[in-house]
C-alpha cells in the first residue's frame, strides 16, 4: 500500500519547499522514541525505543542523509527517491539494549507546479510502523519548521 500527502506553499517555490522537506528529512534522520514493543517468544510488551534513518541515493550506493549531502542535493539537482530505515530495540530483563528486525520504506517525491507530493511505500519489515506515521511525522516537522 502506498500513502500520499501533498506538501504546497502560496508563498513558496518548489525549489524552497524542496529546501524545507530536505531539512524536515534531516531532523527525522535524527528521530527516537521510546514505545512498548511485542517479541517474540516473550510474553506481555517491553519498553524500546524506535529510531529512524534516512538515507539518500549518492553514485548508485545509499548514504545517510548529512549537510554536505544536502549541499549536493541543491546544487546537483534534486534527487526523487529517499530511503527510511526505522530500527527498534527493547531492553531485556537484564537491562540491556536487544535489537530487532527493522521496516523499510521507500519514500518518492512528485514535483507539480506549486507543489511536493510525498509517497511512500514500505519495501520490507514487520511493518511495526505504518506508512501514514512517517508521513505524519514528516508533515509535523515541517509545520514547527516552518512558523
């Protein structure tokens, strides 16, 4: 399933708005938050956290997202295609951090006239976080941005 939102300004040009969500992608890179978590072959929910990754295409290899990428992006022209790992892990009853199997999403951009439309489509994983919860965090991030 593929979820869409469409990001549009009055006041903006894409090329801005390009600038905003490369920013918004930046601060998701640095993301985390603790959530109680299902594992198998443990009874009852444990406490972890989430923690999201993005990763952007550079010479056929995907890097994670930096400012000097950024740079890039703007002067070289803007890449379409983004890739979002989210990698969680709960603490075991020792106490210790545990890490498990994370989701994929593949996240495209759109360019219209006035406008950005996001998709994304989650590739492989549990799918312990929805499509819509990134595009919501996404959205969120560039709301506080941009007042």
């Amino acid at each position: 399933m593929v979820d869409r939102v469409t990001i549009s300004s009055n006041k903006r040009n894409v090329d801005s708005l390009y600038t905003l969500l490369l920013n918004a992608l930046s601060e998701l890179d640095k993301c985390s938050e603790s959530l109680r978590l299902s594992v198998s072959g443990i009874r009852g929910l444990k406490p972890g956290e989430r923690n999201f990754l993005v990763y952007i295409p550079k010479r056929g290899k995907w890097r994670r997202i930096s400012r000097e990428l950024k740079k890039l992006c703007l002067a070289y022209g803007n890449p379409s295609t983004f890739l979002v790992v989210i990698k969680y892990s709960y603490y075991g009853e020792d106490g210790r951090k545990h890490a498990l199997h994370g989701d994929y999403f593949l996240l495209n951009l759109e360019y219209h006239s006035n406008s950005i439309e996001l998709k994304v489509k989650h590739l492989r994983g549990l799918l312990r976080t929805s499509e819509s919860y990134i595009l919501e965090k996404i959205t969120n991030i560039l709301k506080t941005k941009c007042r």
